[in-house]
C-alpha cells in the first residue's frame, strides 16, 4: 500500500479514469534518469490542480505499477497493469467495485498469497526481480520477490535518554506504532513522526537494517579504555556517524564525503544531534587516499559504499524496470577504489567495516575475497540483515581486522 489505502472508495468511473490519465502521463514521461520521487514531486509542483487526495491516489497508482517489476507481460495496458498492482498491493478498496473484475473488490482484502492465485493467469510473481542470476546464494529468492508488493515500513531511532519522550509524544499524537530491539519503533510508512518529534536529537530516522550495522563490531571495542577513532569515509547522510556517536561514549569523529553540499548538510544535522567534536573532511576515495587530511590510523572504518541499492528497491520499485545489469560493473569499480584507499587508514589493531544495501554478489562477497587477497585482512564476520522478511531494507555487512 503506498499512501490512500484508508481512503473511501467513493470514485465515480469519469474520476477514475482521470486518475489513471494523469498516473500514466507520469509514468510515460519518466526517463529513469533521477529518483521516480523528485519526478513526481516536480509534477506536482507544476500542477497544482491536484489536491491532497489526488496526490495520493496518483502516488499510490504508480508505485503499485513498478511494484509488479517484470511479473507482467509487457503487452498488457496502463489501465490492466494499474487494476491488477492495486488488486496485489493495496489493501483497502480504493475505487468502486465496478473498476475490478467481478472476484477483485471483495478479494482485496485478502492475503498476497490468496490474491496471487487468483491473478495467477496474468502475473509471475517469480518474475518480478529483473536480475536472478546477480543475487546471493543467502537471499531467499522467492521471499525477496514478494516483498516487493509490500511498501516498507518506516522506522525511527530513539536516541539515548529520550525513551519517555518520544514514546509519550507518539502514543499522545495518537500514532500506531511497534517497538522493535533495541531503540527502534516502527510505523505504517505514510504516518508523519517526524512532525511530533524533534528529529535528531531526540530520534533518528532510520532503517531497521541500518540501525544494526553497527552490532557486528560494537562488543569488539566498546569497552576499551582510550578514545576510539572512529572514520565515516563514505559518511551521506550520517545516519552511521550518529549511530556510531551513540554507541561510542569516548569517540573521536572523523567523516568525509566527496560532494560539499552532503558535508554542509552533515554539520547542520550534526549540530541538531548535539555532536560538536568532529572532523569534517572533502574527500574523494575514488581518486586518492585521504593521507593529505587524515592524521593517524583509525580504529574503526566504516566504508557504506555507494552501492546499487538493490536492497532497498522495495522503497524505490522503479529500479525494477530502469536499473541496468552493466551498472553493477561500475559500482563494483567503484567500491574497489575507495575500499583500497580507505583500508590504507586503518590501524594495526583497527577494524575495517564494510557495508552495502546490495543483494548483489558481486558487490558484497566477492569484494569480501576482493578484500581478504589484496590485503590479507582477517574476516571476522559477514552477515546478510535480510530486510524482506521484516519490511525493512536489506543490508550487508562485513567486519575485517588486520593480521596479530
């Protein structure tokens, strides 16, 4: 279900069709050449006759379209392709029975697997995955298919110390939610938490997955005595720094990033969270080390690698029809060299730990011997966080060591 799921079915048949136009217009006009959310924002900022509701049902009719990825003939139209991604994805009626064949309003509530065999003529769910033969031998294949019909959740951090607040500002907004290990609370993906909470500083916004990465390595060296010099060489967002400031209670930051825009926006965030000491470093590991801005070796490297994001399709289902196989290439050229110039910085007693949201092979335990030849680092652990069983993102995480 995307967004208008609660939504009355209360659509006369001349609306409803206008409603598949102006879906099908964007989706025609969309290129495959940005995120399919900026293009839909950008459409809507230019039309502004659509209200609230029509942004919805807009937004919900076409991510239900590219969630059926290549389960669908390709011969099938707009309008068949739409009925049947909203017979599969949604679970309330959004339209008037009339708008189904005669079996699909009263099955839509239904479980998946229920409302499958019934559309088994027009739809392999077996297909909806593009590239099967790029996947690990770890990722249950048929789980990670179906997933794709179910909008991922949303989940937010709670930060330390503000447990009681944040809980009590979520159950007083009258928010549904679940509390998951640890520090997580999870939410139907179109509720607005964000405007409750004082993101930051009192939670983050963050992946169930990503919330985890850290758990491979932080028993390691949680406990020692000095400062940990902790290096976020691929930092984005930062949702890993402030983990990792969140873990560490003696850490010295250090976080780069290729793009200035990404480390301005990192210092107002960071400021939001409280975090004051820090290094911010302009860095591109593709090209160079970063020996020029970086001091001394690090005790612990987190490398999130630019990555296909295979594991997080489910939130970006267009990559199902526009991703091309050839990229994996690229990105795994990529993730060699920055791995190569980031592992010059680790320390003799230091951890190295690499991360992807990929499911791809290529990009996690083929770098994982990538990186046990080149450098003779020691494997500790590697682990699949397998998102489509839970709702979530699927992550992968490797944690290394040099040689005693």
């Amino acid at each position: 279900m995307q967004t208008a799921g609660s939504e009355s079915s209360s659509i006369s048949e001349k609306h409803f069709n206008r409603y598949l136009h102006y879906a099908a217009s964007v989706i025609d006009s969309y290129k495959g050449n940005e995120s399919f959310h900026f293009h839909l924002k950008k459409y809507f900022s230019i039309n502004k006759k659509h209200g609230s509701r029509d942004r919805k049902l807009i937004t919900s009719l076409c991510y239900d379209y590219f969630r059926l990825g290549l389960g669908v003939s390709k011969q099938t139209g707009f309008r068949e392709k739409f009925l049947l991604s909203s017979f599969l994805c949604e679970t309330n009626s959004l339209f008037l029975p009339e708008f189904f064949k005669p079996e699909r309003p009263a099955a839509i509530p239904l479980r998946l697997n229920e409302k499958l065999t019934i559309a088994e003529k027009e739809f392999d769910a077996a297909k909806i995955f593009p590239f099967p033969e790029e996947l690990s031998n770890e990722i249950n294949c048929q789980q990670f298919n179906l997933s794709f019909l179910i909008q991922p959740k949303l989940f937010i951090r709670v930060r330390p110390g503000f447990s009681d607040i944040v809980i009590n500002k979520i159950k007083n907004a009258g928010f549904l939610f679940e509390e998951l290990a640890g520090s997580c609370l999870a939410f139907a993906n179109n509720e607005k938490v964000s405007s409750i909470i004082d993101v930051d500083k009192e939670a983050v916004v963050q992946d169930y997955n990503s919330q985890r990465t850290l758990n491979i390595v932080k028993l390691e060296i949680k406990n020692r005595g000095s400062a940990i010099s902790v290096w976020d060489c691929c930092a984005g967002s930062g949702g890993k720094s402030i983990l990792s400031f969140d873990i560490f209670a003696n850490i010295n930051l250090t976080v780069s990033d290729n793009r200035k825009n990404i480390l301005e926006s990192l210092r107002l965030r960071f400021g939001r969270a409280g975090i004051m000491n820090y290094k911010l470093v302009l860095a591109d590991l593709q090209l160079s080390s970063a020996s020029g801005f970086l001091a001394e070796p690090f005790d612990l490297i987190i490398a999130d690698v630019p990555c296909t994001g295979s594991g997080t399709w489910s939130r970006t289902p267009e990559q199902l029809t526009f991703f091309r196989k050839k990229n994996i290439d690229t990105y795994v050229a990529l993730q060699r060299k920055i791995i190569e110039n980031a592992v010059l910085h680790l320390g003799a007693h230091g951890f190295f730990l690499y991360v992807t949201c990929s499911v791809f092979k290529r990009e996690n335990e083929e770098n994982v011997a990538f990186i046990q030849q080149k450098f003779q680092l020691n494997l500790l652990a590697m682990e699949y966080l397998r998102g489509y069983e839970i709702q979530a993102d699927t992550l992968f995480v490797a944690l290394f060591k040099p040689p005693v």
